[in-house]
C-alpha cells in the first residue's frame, strides 16, 4: 500500500523531470497562446477568418517550427525592428523573443495554409 509519503515523492519526482525536461507549464501555456494569436493572425490574412481556439493554436505552434527554421536558416530575428519602434515610440518594453515568436509562428502558419490552399485547389 502507498503511503502519503510515497505518493508525495513519486509526484515530486515527476513534476521534478517534467520542470528540468523544458516542460514547464507556463512556457506550455504561452506556446498555446502565441499559437493561437498566430492561428488566428494567419486565418484573417489568408481566409479573412479564423478557425477557432484549437485549431488556431495547433496552426499557430506547427507555424513556429517552420517559421522559426526559416528565420534561423536566414540568420534573422524577427520582431527585432517591431519592438524598437514601439519601445521608442511608447516607451514600453516589450520582450524581443515574445514579440518575434508571435511574427514567426505568423509567418509559418501563412505558409502552412498557402501550402494547403494549393493543395486544394484554391478553395
């Protein structure tokens, strides 16, 4: 019979290799959510629509492997001229990687669509 103790333990230790594995749940729930700004942002480019919550993050996270291959393959930081301006502009500071992430995931997911757009005939 588990006692207390080693339930406590067993949890510990998995949460302890799902923290030092980079699952970490916040950096989850921001993939989600920039990939569903992203789903969403290339739905409205290329349909002038999204697709809803789900479909938009799975858009949006598939979007940031290939955007972020092809910004890593051009040696480019996107977002980096964006939160300049806005930073002089506003005075805010903004995060470079949260603000690239989302023009990456975009880029990604645009072309994701354009590729399924041809696929389908232009439907």
């Amino acid at each position: 019979m588990e006692t207390l103790f080693d339930h406590y333990l067993t949890k510990k230790i998995y949460m302890d290799a799902i923290t030092n594995s980079g699952l970490d749940i916040w950096n989850i729930v921001l993939m989600v959510l920039v990939g569903a700004m992203a789903g969403s942002l290339a739905g409205f480019i290329i349909r002038g629509n999204n697709y809803g919550f789900i479909v938009n993050s799975v858009l949006g996270i598939f979007g940031a492997v290939i955007g972020g291959a092809i910004f890593n393959m051009l040696n480019i930081t996107p977002g980096k001229g964006i939160v300049k301006m806005i930073s002089d502009t506003f005075q805010v500071n903004l995060p470079l990687n949260f603000v690239g992430m989302i023009v990456s995931a975009t880029l990604g997911a645009v072309i994701i669509l354009l590729g399924l757009k041809l696929i389908r005939g232009g439907k």
